[in-house]
C-alpha cells in the first residue's frame, strides 16, 4: 500500500508498516526515521513559496507542478516503475490541511500505475 500523507498524520515510529520518504525539500527532525526524498516529485521551492504566499492560485501551481512532472518523465517513470503493489511506504509532505501537491501524486500514481493500492490522508 502505498499510504500519501502529511508528516504530522503518521503513525508513531513503532506502529508503522513501511519506510517514509519525503515529497518535500525537507522533513520534521521529530517524525522519526525518514529513508529518503522522492527528489522527483518533489516541487520546486520557489512554486511552493508562490502558492503559500497568494501570489499563484490552487490552478497555476498544480499547471506548474505537471510541468514539473512532464519534464522530469523519464526519472517518475523510473521510480513509479521500481514500486510492486506488495510495497509498504508512506510519502509524506508537510501540509497538514488542504489543498497539497500529495493529491497530485496520489491522482498521478492511480492513473499511471492502477495495480498499485494508493491511499491518501
């Protein structure tokens, strides 16, 4: 399963099934363990600086963010292609509420790998 989250809506360290990676330029020190950055899906700074601070809406992010994506294909395909429906991983973000490049992801990952079990917080 793959399990799409904010940092802040894991389970505690011991009551987790599966590494976290980040789809974040950072992480909380005190979310425990973290295996890695998914740096692919990862959107650029400056974007997400914009969108925090109303200088681009909910729609000229996720139009940037696909542009992201569609320009670094070949690398998602990749990694999208090395995961197997038996994998347990969280992928994990900061936004605790509302509107979050995650939902993206998860859309992303349930339209190109649909074998894959997909669940988002």
């Amino acid at each position: 399963m793959i399990k799409i989250c904010s940092f802040f809506c894991l389970p505690i360290e011991e009551q987790r099934i599966g590494q976290v990676f980040s789809l974040a330029n950072s992480y909380p020190r005190n979310v425990g363990e973290v295996s890695g950055t998914v740096r692919c899906l990862v959107p650029s700074w400056s974007d997400v600086q914009a969108f925090k601070e109303h200088r681009i809406s909910e729609t000229e992010f996720t139009d940037r963010y696909r542009a992201q994506l569609k320009a670094q294909w070949q690398g998602i395909k990749k990694w999208m292609n090395s995961l197997t429906p038996d994998d347990e991983i969280y992928l994990c973000c900061w936004e605790k509420t509302g509107f979050c490049h995650r939902f993206l992801v998860a859309k992303m990952l349930r339209k190109h790998r649909p074998d894959l079990p997909v669940r988002v917080t």
